[in-house]
C-alpha cells in the first residue's frame, strides 16, 4: 500500500514539477515573438482494479499542448502579407512625393524663367545679356528635367536592388523551412516538437512579408509551400530557387524567375500576391515606369515646341533658328526570346496625342497589336500604325510571338540637354525683319510657346499640375491603403495573440497553483514515508 | 479577451508611435506654415497652387514688360517734345529770312543756326530709352529700309518703339500731294508757290507743265499734262499771281517771269527733315536769285511743316500709348494681389488651429503616457511574496 502511495505522490510531484517547467518556459518566452504559449496538459493516469475496486493510480502528464489554432495563424500571415506589400509602395512614392514638393524647384518654375527670360529678350532684343539669359535658362530647364529623371531612375535601381536582395532571403526561408521540415517529420512521431513547430511558423510569417506563399500540411507534418499563383516553392525535400535576373523584354532592369520542373517561370506582381516583393514591383513598374514617363513626355514636348517655335524665327545674323534642345529618340528593344529577324521603328507624328506611356508591339502570326502599357489598352491591325501620336513601323520579317518594348520618353527624362548655342544665335526677329538683331516679333512668340495647348489639351504648366496631382493622388492612395492593411494586420495579430500569447498574471496564478500541487504532492511522499515507517515498527524489531 | 503581456505591450507603443508620428507631422507644418507642403498633402490644393504660382510669374513678368514699354514711350514723348521745340525755332527763323532785309552775312549766321538745329535733330532720331534701346529703331534703322515699330507685352499689345522713318524720313514733300519747281533754265524772274489742293477728287499723279508764252503787255499760259502728252489749257491770259487751277491743284506764279519759261508739278515724293534743313542751309549760304530764294524758302517751310505734322502725330501716338499702358499696368498690380491671395489660401496653414490640434495631441500623448506607466508596473508577480 505505502508503494502505491509513493508511487502516486512521485507521480504528483513529476507531474507538477513539469507543469512548473512549462510555466516557467511561458514566463520565460513571455516577449519572445512569435512564441506560442504552452501548457503540460494533465491527465489522471487511470484506475488500477485492486480489490474488487479501481483505485486510481495518480496523475500523469498526457502532453505538453501548444496554443495554436492555424486558421489565427493562416490570418495574421496573409495580412501581414498584404501589410508588408502596401508599406512597401507607401515608401516608395512618399520618397517619389518628396521629390515633387518645393514648387520653386519643380519644372513648372524652370518653364516659367523660360517664359520670363524670353518675355524680357522681347523687351531688349538687341541686348546681348537678354539673349545670353535665355539660352542659360533653357539650360537650366534641361539640367532640372535630368535631376528629376536621374532621381525616379535612382529609386528604380533601388528597387531593383531590394528585388535581388529579397529573392536571396527567400531562399533562405525556404530553406529553413525545408531542414526544420526534416527535422520535425523525424521527431513527430514521439512527440510534437513545440519550439521546433513556432520556429517554423516563424520562418514562413518571415516568408510572407516577402511574397505571399500558400501553406499546405503535409501527413508526415511537413509543411508544402507554393507561391500565390500555384507555382511551388518547397515541395517535400526539393526546394525551387527564385532569382532576380535581367528582364527579357528590357535588359535595364531586373524581374523574379522562378526556378520549376519543366523550366523557369517569370513572376510578376499578380503571381506573387503580396508580400515586399510584389509591392516593390508594383511601385517600380507602375508608379514610378508612370513618373519617368510623364516626365519624359513633358521634356519632350517643351523640347519640341521650343524647337519649333525657335526655327520660326531669325538670329542677330538674319539666319533662321538652329534647334534649342536635344531630345534622345524613343527607345525600342526587342525581347531577348525574340525569334525572328524585324525591326520595329517609332517615329513621332502628332505630339498632341502623346500618352504617358510605354508601349509593347507584338506578332501573333496574323497582325500586329500595340498594347499601351501605362492602361492595358491594345491596338491591332497592320503595321505602320499610327497609335497616340507615333507611327509604328517595321522592317524585314518577323515570327510569330515576337514582341519589341517601345519607350519613347523614358530616355527624354534623363537625356535631355540644351544645345550649345551662341547668344547671338538666338532667334528673337521675325524672318524678313530689316534689322534683325533688333526685331523681337519671336521672342515674343517663344514667350507664349508654353502657355499653348500642347499636352493633353492643355497647356505646359498644367501638365505639369497634373503630374504633381497624380503622384499626390497616388501617394495618399498608398498611404490609405498602408494604414488599413497595418490596422488589419495588428488586428489578426491581436486575435492570435489571445490564444497564444503569454500573460504574465496568468503564468504566475499557474505557478503558484503547480506550487501549491508540488508541495502538496511532497506531503503525500512524506505521508508514505511515515506510513512505511510506522510498517517497519510495526513488523520490525 | 485575453491580452497577453507581449500584446499589450505592442498595441501600446504601436499607439505611440503614431501619436508621436502625428505631431511630427504637425510640428513640420507649423514650422512649415504651409497645409500642402508635398503633393500628397492636398492633390488638388498642389495642382491649384502650383497654377497659382505660375500665374502669378507671369504677371510678374507682364509688369516689367509694361515698365519697359511706359519708359521707352516716355523717352520718345521727350525726345518728340524737344524735336518740335527745335523745328518750331527753325520754322520762325526761316519767316524771318524771308524779310528781304536779310544780308549775306545775316544769312550766313543763320545757316549756322540751322547747322546746329540739324545737327540736334540727328541727336534726337537716335535717342534712347532707360534700357538703352534706340526709341525710334533698333540700332541701325537709318541706313535699313524699314524700321518697325517693336512691341512689348505677351500679345505685343504695347508700342514700345516710334517708326522712326516715318518720323525723319519718309515725309512729304511740298504740300504733301504735290510739288511745284521751276526750270532750271527759265531766263525770268518767276516763281511758282507751293500750291494747295482745291478738289481733291480730280487729283491724278500726272505731272504738269505750265509754260508762260505770249508778249509783256499780254502774257498767256498754257498748261501741258506731261504724263499724257495732252494739252489742258492753251494760250490762256495770264498776270501774276493769278491763281491756276489744274484738275484740283491750284498755283500761282509771281514775279516776272519771261516768256518762254516752264514750271513743273509732279506728285509729292519724300523727303527726310534732313534733307529739308540741308535744302534751307545750302539756299543760305549760297547766292540763288531773289525768285529762286523765295520759291526754295516757301519750299522748305512747307517741309518743316509736314516734319511738325509727323512729329506731332507721333507724339499723340506715343501720349496714347503710354496712357494704355499705364491702365494695364494698373490692373496688372491689382492681379497680383489677387493671384498672391488665392495661391495663399490654397497653400497656406491655419497657424491658430494647427497650435490648438498640436497642444491638443500633446496633452493625450502625455495622458497615455501616464496610463501606461501606472498600468504596466504592477504584474503579480510582484505580489507575489
């Protein structure tokens, strides 16, 4: 009997002193992130038939139980998902935001010196220092136009750059992922390994503040990761690279390549469904592709209309206007799986009808199509074709899935320059003046260039509002949408949290609980003890 | 609910950083003193603003067009106003040598008079406003053919230089539809006045000849159209001073011409002021016949006033000019204002609410601070024993 005693208090003890090691890893854990709360489940340990009787036979720890409910778990991921994608274009166009926001060093006021510089060239045409002046401000609407394009290139290199830098970390969260797989797969089968389960659901939520990843359980309980579109990541011990290499269709700049079974697959935004990735390249080929391209679509038209206005006129010589600035042609580059042996040609036509947009031309086999990429819209129809002020042609023959990209403004932005002229070659005199040097008729007329229609039926400063507008549109868009998905993201997190998160009060009311059992537990074995004894004196001499 | 003590702690300082991100914000822009200070501030208010602000550069500029042009009109209104003074002194002048009293050497001082009042007006044909552009042409209009008036403004709706050929240069001649002369190998003492025009509606721009024929005692003329060949009057009686109508213009010839002697009219061609004074200088300083001084004098004082005419209508020109100007330029000023006062609205902060939300958040940051620091101390842990 005394046995059975000291068996059921050792028992106790064991028991309750696992509880107190379980609380204590809680009270220890208790700011670790992503740590889930553990509690060592009891159990009575069963009844002995003794006697005629079933006599219990003590407590017994039946498991050590994790809090955790994957559907809470599922939910934080995938807001965290969303959140990571969001503030990642937040980000990004508060600093494209910042670019825009002192008017006095914007392109509208460097169109405007021009305008002064040639109002006052009206009012002193013979004046060396007049002409002088408007060639230097021209200069100066250049130099602006690059800084401008330089910066949205820079952020775009940026971009780039944490695109190879987060595909690398990709890859090391799956690999994490991939050797804990192995891990615990050898260890469920005794017990499931908690800590080992929290790192990793910790290195997966790591994931999908990257890209957004599917999560299946395997029976074994491994983990099965897929991207969002399906394409799988880590399937049993085989783990897919992804890699940021050189775009096909614009070796400039870089895109995600997912390494598969029957070849590699280019993802793009949509494919990889959230996470920092896709925010990034959601910020890079949305928002900032439209920023270089409206930019380089106001460079080229000022350039043009100036040119234009300029060649109306004669210089100091009586010789007619040379060109005032240098615009770089639009750029076309053929996809590097391009089969055939053609050549797409651009050329401008109306630059009232420019779009700030770059342009995808392609051939099925049957006809052409020009897809305007800044809103999807396509054209077909045989080649030359006049689309939004270009005539697109081409030379020699092509096979069927070729496709060129066309960017007729992104080099405008940070190629454009003013030529070097001498002041003298300013043309301010109308053609047929008697003295030259004297008449200002176009000055005059290079004083009204920018306030005439020239973009978007409006004028040259209004493009230019309507460019500020659109990145303040776009940035207050990114932060609404940062600030709801940060909310819904806390949110999850808060209810997840409820189940496994570590109260301190709690843990201690446990402690003092299991302490209380210990002790209590210990009497039992001193009681045995005594039991035993008093066996021993009773039996024994 | 549970809150777990890592929860807690998060959703607290989560909740702080966002207040202190939002006095940040209002700090800036109270240091700012601007509402939309980057385009995401206020999209709209940014475009608005910024056409504001350009529109605002261009009135700037507009202005100092409208000075340029009032300072170029107001030099020629002064050089116009001495140019008549110095005319008008030459005009009375030359009615004084017509008085028969006049000796070489009284002449001949005159003519150095005259000297110094052409030289003057070729001072003034090459005036020059504040910026020191020529008031009457670019630099160089004297030898071009044409000058043309330069204009200033955005739609070059100011005068901001005078035609100056059509000030000095191209003015007519004689009585500004037709000369008369004599010729030069008349043997008499005649001479042909300048003329007026009686009908301007039988004007043609034939020349005429008149040719005085008959005896002393009972002179005749005859009036040949030497464009045409044809012969309008033969014969007719004639004494001197007898006025001579010929298809609207109306001569007299006095003095005594001799028979035989042949006056001309033809149409007016232009002469410059310049050469009106040269003409007055040279028939002083040289030693014409009487009828030859008096039909040259009458000559040059019929050019002295066409070159009066012309100057005075420029003057009127300009006068009206610069009165448009200044009207613009008035309302220009008013635009200014306007345009200062509408970007401000847009742009500008409301300092006394932004102080009362920023003292507002400051208080609640301070409010939660305090909650926190009471509310997080205490676990049970450490009451426990």
């Amino acid at each position: 009997m005394a046995d059975v005693l000291l068996n059921i208090g050792s028992r106790g003890l064991a028991a309750s002193h696992a509880a107190l090691a379980t609380v204590s890893h809680n009270v220890a854990n208790a700011s670790t992130p992503g740590y889930s709360r553990q509690e060592a489940v009891l159990a009575s340990a069963g009844g002995a038939f003794e006697g005629g009787r079933f006599f219990g036979r003590g407590v017994e720890v039946a498991e050590v139980r994790r809090s955790y409910d994957r559907f809470l778990a599922a939910a934080v991921q995938s807001a965290a998902s969303a959140s990571a994608a969001d503030a990642a274009r937040a980000d990004g166009l508060q600093q494209l935001d910042a670019l825009f926001a002192d008017a006095d060093l914007g392109l509208g006021a460097a169109l405007d010196d021009i305008t002064g510089a040639a109002a006052d060239l009206a009012s002193h045409p013979a004046d060396g220092a007049a002409r002088q002046v408007f060639l230097a401000r021209a200069a100066q609407f250049a130099d602006r136009v690059r800084t401008f394009g330089r910066q949205v290139e820079a952020m775009t290199r940026q971009a780039d750059a944490r695109l190879a830098n987060d595909a690398r970390s990709v890859n090391q969260h799956v690999e994490t992922v991939r050797s804990l797989n192995a891990v615990i797969a050898a260890r469920s089968t005794e017990a499931a390994p908690n800590d080992l389960l929290d790192a990793r659901d910790a290195a997966v939520q790591s994931l999908q503040a990257l890209m957004a990843v599917q999560v299946l359980r395997e029976p074994g309980g491994g983990y099965t990761l897929l991207a969002a579109s399906g394409q799988p990541l880590l399937v049993g011990p085989r783990a897919y690279q992804l890699e940021a290499a050189q775009d096909p269709a614009d070796p400039s700049r870089l895109a995600l390549r997912l390494a598969g079974d029957t070849g590699a697959r280019w993802l793009d935004a949509a494919d990889l469904g959230g996470g920092r990735l896709a925010g990034t390249l959601t910020l890079r080929d949305q928002d900032l592709a439209a920023a270089g391209d409206a930019l380089g679509r106001l460079a080229a038209a000022t350039a043009q209309a100036f040119n234009a206005a300029h060649a109306q006129g004669v210089d100091a010589a009586g010789a007619a206007g040379q060109p005032l600035f240098e615009v770089p042609a639009p750029a076309v580059r053929g996809h590097a799986e391009n089969r055939g042996a053609a050549a797409v040609g651009v050329a401008v036509t109306d630059a009232l009808q420019w779009r700030a947009s770059a342009y995808d031309v392609s051939w099925d086999g049957t006809e052409w199509s020009v897809c305007r990429l800044s809103d999807g819209q396509v054209r077909t129809g045989a080649l030359p074709l006049a689309v939004d002020g270009f005539s697109f042609s081409v030379a020699g023959s092509p096979q069927a899935g070729d496709r060129w990209r066309v960017q007729p403004f992104a080099a405008a932005a940070t190629g454009l320059a003013a030529r070097p002229l001498d002041a003298s070659q300013v043309a301010a005199g109308a053609p047929g003046a008697p003295v030259p040097a004297g008449d200002n008729r176009n000055a005059l007329a290079l004083a009204k260039v920018a306030n005439g229609v020239l973009l978007d039926g409006g004028s040259l400063p209004q493009a230019w509002a309507g460019l500020l507008a659109e990145v303040g549109h776009r940035t207050q868009a990114a932060e609404a949408a940062a600030d709801v998905s940060r909310r819904l993201q806390s949110d999850a997190q808060s209810r997840q949290q409820a189940l496994a998160g570590v109260d301190l009060d709690e843990e201690a009311a446990d402690l003092l609980r299991h302490q209380q059992v210990y002790q209590a537990c210990a009497r039992i074995v001193q009681a045995s003890q005594s039991l035993f004894e008093a066996l021993l004196s009773a039996t024994g001499r | 609910m549970r809150i777990p003590t890592l929860q807690a702690a998060r959703q607290w300082i989560e909740s702080l950083s966002q207040r202190q991100a939002e006095q940040a914000r209002l700090q800036d822009r109270i240091a700012s003193g601007l509402r939309v200070g980057k385009p995401s501030d206020d999209p709209a208010a940014a475009a608005a603003a910024e056409l504001a602000r350009s529109g605002l550069r261009q009135l700037e500029q507009e202005r100092r067009a409208a000075a340029v042009a009032s300072g170029a009109l107001e030099a020629a209104d002064a050089a116009l106003s001495r140019g008549i003074g110095v005319l008008q002194s030459v005009r009375e002048l030359l009615v004084g040598a017509g008085n028969g009293s006049y000796g070489p050497a009284e002449r001949q001082a005159l003519a150095v008079q005259l000297r110094g009042a052409r030289d003057d007006l070729l001072g003034l044909a090459n005036a020059t406003d504040p910026t020191g552009q020529g008031v009457f042409g670019p630099p160089g209009w004297q030898s071009a053919p044409a000058a043309p008036e330069r204009r200033a403004g955005r739609d070059g709706q100011w005068l901001a230089s005078l035609d100056g050929r059509a000030v000095f240069h191209d003015l007519p001649s004689g009585n500004g539809v037709f000369t008369t002369a004599s010729a030069p190998a008349n043997q008499g003492q005649g001479w042909i006045d300048v003329g007026t025009v009686v009908d301007a509606s039988r004007l043609t721009s034939h020349g005429y000849q008149v040719i005085l024929g008959g005896t002393p005692d009972a002179p005749t003329y005859s009036v040949q159209d030497t464009t045409t060949g044809a012969t309008l009057a033969a014969d007719q009686p004639w004494q001197p001073d007898k006025p001579l109508t010929i298809d609207g213009q109306q001569v007299r010839i006095g003095g005594t011409p001799a028979a035989g002697d042949r006056f001309t009219l033809a149409s007016a061609p232009t002469r410059s002021v310049f050469d009106t004074l040269q003409d007055a200088i040279a028939l002083l300083e040289g030693s014409p016949s009487p009828a030859a001084f008096h039909q040259g004098l009458q000559r040059t004082q019929a050019g002295l006033d066409r070159a009066l005419d012309a100057f005075g209508q420029a003057r009127t020109r300009a006068g009206e000019s610069l009165r448009q100007v200044g009207a613009a330029d008035d309302a220009l000023a008013q635009g200014e204002i306007a345009a200062e006062a509408h970007r401000s609205s847009l742009r500008d902060l409301d300092l006394a609410a932004a102080i009362g939300e920023w003292q507002s958040a400051q208080t609640s940051g301070e409010a939660a601070l305090r909650t926190y620091a009471t509310a997080q101390r205490r676990s049970l842990f450490d009451l426990l024993g």
